[in-house]
C-alpha cells in the first residue's frame, strides 16, 4: 500500500527524521501510563481493584468448576418414544442403541424441542456410536459445522466436537449426520453435552467472566472465605455487587458483615451459575466513620466457588465530573436528519435536541465501517496505526481505551453493544465494568414489532441498569443498529415515509440481493446488478431510502425515551450526553449501496451532536471540520481529565464553545484492501487500499492498488463547492494534488511510527452466533435467519 503512494509523491517524500517530526498528530507522544495507575476520587472504592489490600482467608483448592450439568441422551433410547427428531432416513432402537439408516440420503437427526439447549453452557459434545459404514460423521449447530472421519467400521468410537457458541438458549438445535453414507446401518449409544468449565488457580482471585453473554470484572474465593477491607464510608455510602456461583451442584451463601461484631448487612444464597444477581446494602448510617467489611462465603461442599463482580462502595456526595454517555447510531448519515436539514422529519428530537446543544455540521469517520471506526473512536488512533484489517483483528496492547481511561479515574464504565464489531471481537471490551453484548440486547429484542431494528430493546437493558447506577459517576457506550441494513423499520414507523403494501416485494428483491461474493454493511449493489436480477434500480432506492428513513426515526424516538429516562432519575442534569455515528450509507450516489467500500462524502460524513446545557451552556452549529478522533480528547477535557499518552486527535472544545482553534495536520481517513471480499465479486473498491485527506477547502482520494481495481488513482473535490464530491477536479488542480499527496505521504510514514509504539495486535475467536449476527447486519455474505 505505501510503496506505490510513495512511488506517486517522491519530491514530498517524508525523512525518517521528517516521520517522527509529523507525530505533530499526537498531543503526548510517550506511553500512556497504566490505567490502575492513577489514584481514583475518594467518592468511589473499587473493591476488586484493591484485593491486595485485604486480609484473604479463603480454601486453598484450585479448581475448574462446571457451569452446568452434562445432558445425556441415553436411557430415552432404550423407550418406544425417542425424543430426537428424525431429518432424513429411517429410525429404531435395538439393544439400547438407537439405529439410523440412510433413505434416499444420508441419515439426519435434531435434538429435542423440549429440551432446549443454552450452548452457552457447554464445551463439547461427545456422541458413542458404530457406523458400518461411511468416511464422516458432521453436527451442525446454527452455522456453525464440524466434521470428523469415522473409525474402522463396526467398531463403537467415542467422537468428541468442541463448541465456541455464546448464543440465546433454544436458538441452536443440534443436528447430527452420523454418517455420509446413504444405506450404512449406525448405532449410537449415547450423545452427551460436556459442561463448560472455569479454572479458578488460586484461593482468591480476579477474573473477567461471563455469564449468557454479560461480562463483568469478578473476585473469586474458594468456599469458605473471608476478604475484609478497611475502608471510610463517605457520606449516603452504599455498596453495590453482583454475585454468582461457577456449579449449579454447589450453592454459595454470601455475606458482607462489620467486622469484628459480625453485624450482617447483606445474606444471599446462590445456586444458578447462568446468571448475576444484583444486590447493594446502605452504609449511610456509617458515614465518615472507618469501618471493617467482611466480604464472606459458605457452601456445603469446601472449595465451592463464590463470585464477586463489581463491588463497590460509593457517595452522594457533589460531583465534579459529569456522567458521560457515548449513543452511538451506526449507520447514520446527517443529510438524511431534520437535524441537518432533511425534507423528512425524520429525527424531530434530535433536533431540539441540537437547538439546546452543540452540533458539528462537518464531522467525519476515520473509516466506513464499525469494524475500524468504533475502535478508532473509542481510543483515538487511526485505522492504519490501529491495523484492523480483518474481522477477528483487535486492537493493539498499546492503544488505550476510553473505558480504561475513564475507569482509572473514578468512572463505572459499561457497555452496551448490538454490532458485535464494537465489542469483545475488536479487543473493545477493556476497561469496561459491565459488557453487555448483542444477545443480551437481543432477548429483549421482539420480532413482531422491532423487526430489524434493536434501539427499543437496547432501552429495555439499558433503563434497569441506569436505575440501579444513578448514583454513581459513570460512562455508558451504547451502541444501536437502526437504521443499518437490511432496512426492516416497525410497522408504524415504517408507514410514516414507505408504503407498507411494498415491503414484503423490497424484502425479497433484497434477499435477492445479498451475494456471496460480497462484503459490506448489507447489500452492496450496482444499479447493473439490480437489473441482471430484472429489479428496478431506481425502485428498490426509493423503497430502500424510504425504509432507512423509517428507522432512522424509530432511533430518534428510541433516544428520546432514553433521554426522558436520564430526567425522570433526575440525572440529565449531570450527564455530558454525546450522539454520534460511526459512518454513513451509500444509495447509488457513487454506483452502489449499503457502506465500508469508499471514502466518499455519504460514508463519512457523521453525526455528532453534544448536549451538556452545564458544560455547554450556548447552543452552537460548528461549520470546522473535525474528525471522531477528536472525541476522545474533547470529552476528556470536558471532564477536567488530561489527554495523557499516545492520542492522535485533538480537542474540539475550543470551536464547541465560540473560541478560536487551529487543527494540528489534516483530518485523514482509510481503508484497507479487504480480505474477506470474494473472488469473483464486482465491487471494485474491495480491490484496493484508500486514503482520504481533508480540510475545509480540499478532499483528497488516493488508492494505492487502482489499477488492480479499474480505478481513478487520484480524485480531487472542491468541498467549498461541492459536498457531494460529484466533480473530480484533480486535472485542474495539479499542484494542489502534489502538495496534498506529499502531506499524505508524511502521514503514513508518521503512522506507522505510531504503528511500532503501539505493537502488534491480537485475534478474537468468532463464535457461530457472532458470525451470524454479522451476516443479519450484511457484512458476511450467504443467508442470513434474520
């Protein structure tokens, strides 16, 4: 990628010495301190942060404890009425085992529906069988296939497959094909689900677990245990955890005594390993006074596991600091808000709410999908020093996140994700107290009158936890999917700008659509395409538009009822409340649809929208451009908390509140040739790596591979005149081509110095239900069950 742009731009070529000088983009260049490294406000004990303060008493047995109980099918089959289902083929018992053979093709059976499974439990399943025949045996659960050969015919084997699902229980049944061929007689003689198990070294200790896709910073012992803490109760103190058990066998009795006296605040007896309970006790009357607390546990069976997630002590003394709360909309793009001037008034409280807050009419992504945007967001640091190519990549050790940062300085920090993209699978989850993935959004989730949409049943999580934590400072990231493909928007939304009598027709033009030769954020189509398939092109726009338009709205409503929430817990007042959108959407306005493919204007170009009527007293529209890199620092400033380390972009606090700034370098965005993008398929863009450069006069595009691609290798657009970068202008301009390639070629070079501070990055384990979700949201390619 940097060869051929240096080849285009030698004469502005950067020195190694001239690299290191364009770090002009980092405000600190040295590494971040560590985060547990700054002392936290006195308003907040964090228990866990601090177990090398307690005197721990607890058994000295190590353990792996199972979550769960092991499911065994083996006495049903000795019944006349099998429980499992029959696919394919014919089915008997004999002996105790049950026999399957092939009929017209291979013999296929499925688990019980009265029996269904949360795989979330489970490690592996171990199936004792004979075949007399056949290469293989596969199970499938969901998308997720695994096969193994089979052993030396008419011989029993014990065939084990390994399972990594983290999905709702009874959404995957398990299916079996005991062997490939169409008349081999098999015998099974059990099928069994092994229980997952979590090791536990040490007497006490800390880990991060979770539980049905709930992640939380936890404190392990070993039963029977004591942690005593000496601590000083602030003034309205209260103490707040979670606690759970790691055996379903081994119940745990919790509680959290003054010591010496042994006077009980909080008793509870857990038995269920899938789930947190929540529970906190009042200290006030304790206040100002220091006082011993006894964390303990007991348990029938010695060396039962108790858990401790997230115990804190906290005040209701004043705040100097304001909560913080990161909505972010994926997929939003401002020209299609009343906010920014939309015909349709698609985003009514958006709009008040920008007349009484801050608005940045010119912002932009670091890049066109959540993949590489919300991690550049979030720890503000470009793509390409983040690296993030693939979809299992994560961020780098070195990078630091907002929630990290954050949490250091006093902050409960939680997460709140439905694009698995911005969570555990970009390394996104440090830092964080509490992570709810998308399941946990997603049970909330209700098909008939959601659809596709997920901001109502984020509410739905997000509410409980909002009451259970208003006394507390903390930092919310959640993130929704409306308006992102495929453009399914409730009825009544839906019926504000489309014609419902159209949907079901746009619903199977666009399953049409999605080709497996593609990778992007739904279908990403060319108007040729449309018409090889015999759609309207211009048809299925105007029916796609008038669809994004509808949840567009549907999230508009979903965030008033949240900000209606912050009033009614009398906390809106103290919340720095920030909107945003990580890119945009493309409908044909550059030859194709859906995002991540390009760097032009409709992909990122974003929202971002700051109301504080505290920090931000006087409403202000800020024509400067500025880039998400920008609100990172922007919000720590607001917070009085300094932008120490490696942070490449820069406050914007300065325009927000009326006041002269001067941008440090150029604001850039990037793509990477993208690996995933099939063989064979037509959108060009995948083809090559892009560069954008932009100010407020000039937007720069470069793409280092073009011609592999059939494309232009420089574009040049006049913003003053044309914002929707329909007239390339590079032949007119070349010397501002030169001078805007030779700051592009600094840039990289600075980039990758950044790249070596910061190391290498790691890979995340993509489940089958992670995989899925990235196919409902169109950035896999196949069939998707949503």
């Amino acid at each position: 990628m940097v060869a051929a742009l240096e080849r285009a731009s030698r004469a502005g070529r950067a020195t190694a010495a001239g690299a290191l000088l364009l770090l002009w983009a980092l405000p600190g260049c040295r590494r971040p301190a560590p985060p547990g490294g700054v002392p936290e406000p006195a308003a907040i004990y964090r228990f866990d942060d601090r177990l090398a303060e307690a005197s721990v008493s607890a058994a000295n047995t190590p353990s792996a404890a199972r979550v769960t109980d092991p499911v065994i099918w083996k006495d049903f089959f000795t019944e006349r009425d099998v429980p499992w289902i029959l696919l394919r083929g014919r089915m008997g018992l004999r002996r105790g085992d049950l026999i399957l053979q092939g009929d017209e093709g291979t013999p296929v059976i499925l688990s019980p529906k009265e029996t269904p499974i949360d795989w979330g439990l489970y490690e592996s399943v171990l199936i004792r069988m004979m075949a007399e025949g056949g290469e293989e045996v596969k199970i499938r659960i969901g998308e997720l296939e695994l096969r193994q050969k089979l052993g030396p015919p008419g011989e029993y084997q014990v065939y084990r497959f390994d399972v990594n699902l983290e999905v709702p229980k009874g959404s995957r049944p398990l299916a079996i094909m005991p062997t490939d061929s169409p008349t081999a007689l098999v015998a099974i003689d059990f099928i069994e689900l092994v229980p997952r198990k979590t090791s536990f070294p040490a007497p006490a200790g800390r880990l991060k677990l979770g539980k049905q896709d709930e992640y939380r910073e936890a404190l392990y012992v070993h039963c029977p245990s004591s942690l005593i803490y000496e601590v000083r109760v602030p003034p309205g103190g209260r103490l707040r955890c979670g606690l759970g058990v790691a055996d379903k066998r081994q119940p745990v009795t919790f509680r959290i005594t003054l010591h010496p006296e042994g006077r009980e605040l909080l008793v509870r007896t857990l038995s269920d390993p899938a789930q947190w309970e929540d529970v906190e006790a009042d200290l006030g009357a304790y206040a100002g006074r220091t006082v011993k607390l006894a964390f303990q546990t007991s348990a029938d069976q010695p060396g039962a596991v108790g858990l401790w997630a997230n115990p804190l002590l906290t005040g209701s003394g004043p705040r100097s600091r304001p909560n913080i709360l990161i909505y972010l909309i994926c997929s939003l793009r401002p020209d299609h808000t009343s906010l920014h001037g939309y015909p349709r008034d698609t985003t009514p409280f958006l709009k008040k709410l920008g007349a009484a807050g801050v608005v940045f009419e010119d912002a932009h992504a670091q890049a066109p999908w959540t993949k590489a945007s919300v991690p550049s967001l979030l720890t503000s640091l470009d793509p390409y020093a983040l690296h993030i190519v693939q979809d299992a990549d994560t961020i780098p050790k070195g990078a630091v996140t907002m929630a990290e940062r954050l949490r250091a300085q006093g902050y409960v920090t939680a997460g709140f994700l439905t694009n698995p993209f911005a969570g555990r699978a970009s390394g996104l989850d440090r830092g964080f107290d509490y992570l709810m993935e998308y399941p946990v959004i997603h049970r909330q989730r209700i098909e008939e009158t959601d659809r596709a949409t997920d901001s109502a049943a984020l509410n739905r999580v997000l509410f409980p936890w909002l009451e259970r934590h208003r006394d507390e400072p903390f930092f919310l990231y959640a993130h929704a999917t409306d308006p992102h493909a495929p453009y399914r928007p409730p009825a009544e939304f839906e019926a504000r700008f489309a014609d419902p009598a159209e949907t079901a027709r746009f619903n199977r033009d666009y399953a049409r659509l999605r080709d497996r030769r593609q990778y992007g954020g739904g279908a990403t189509v060319s108007p040729a395409h449309c018409r090889a398939l015999g759609i309207d092109p211009a048809r299925f726009i105007r029916q796609a538009v008038d669809r994004y338009d509808a949840e567009i709205a549907h999230n508009d409503h979903s965030l008033e009822r949240l900000v209606d929430k912050l009033g009614r817990l009398g906390i809106l007042d103290q919340t720095l409340l920030v909107v945003v959108s990580d890119h945009g959407e493309e409908f044909h306005e550059h030859g194709f649809t859906a995002h991540g493919h390009s760097l032009y204007q409709e992909l990122i170009h974003v929202l971002w929208l700051m109301y504080s009527p505290r920090l931000l007293p006087a409403a202000r529209r800020v024509a400067e451009p500025v880039q998400l890199l920008d609100l990172m620092p922007t919000v720590l400033e607001l917070a009085g908390i300094p932008a120490e380390g490696l942070v490449q972009g820069q406050s914007v606090l300065p325009p927000a509140r009326g006041l002269p700034f001067q941008r440090r370098g150029a604001i850039m965005a990037c793509r990477f040739p993208h690996p995933s993008a099939r063989p064979g398929g037509f959108v060009p863009e995948y083809r090559t790596g892009a560069f954008a450069r932009i100010d407020s006069h000039w937007k720069l595009i470069y793409r280092d591979q073009a011609e592999k691609a059939g494309m232009k290798r420089i574009e040049l657009y006049d913003r003053r005149t044309d914002r929707r970068e329909a007239q390339d202008v590079a032949a007119r301009h070349p010397d501002v081509v030169a001078r805007l390639m030779a700051d592009l070629s600094q840039w990289i070079e600075a980039q990758k110095q950044v790249r070596k501070l910061l190391g290498p990055g790691g890979k995340a384990t993509l489940d089958a239900q992670t995989l899925e979700r990235l196919r409902s949201l169109g950035y896999l390619g196949g069939k998707s069950s949503r």
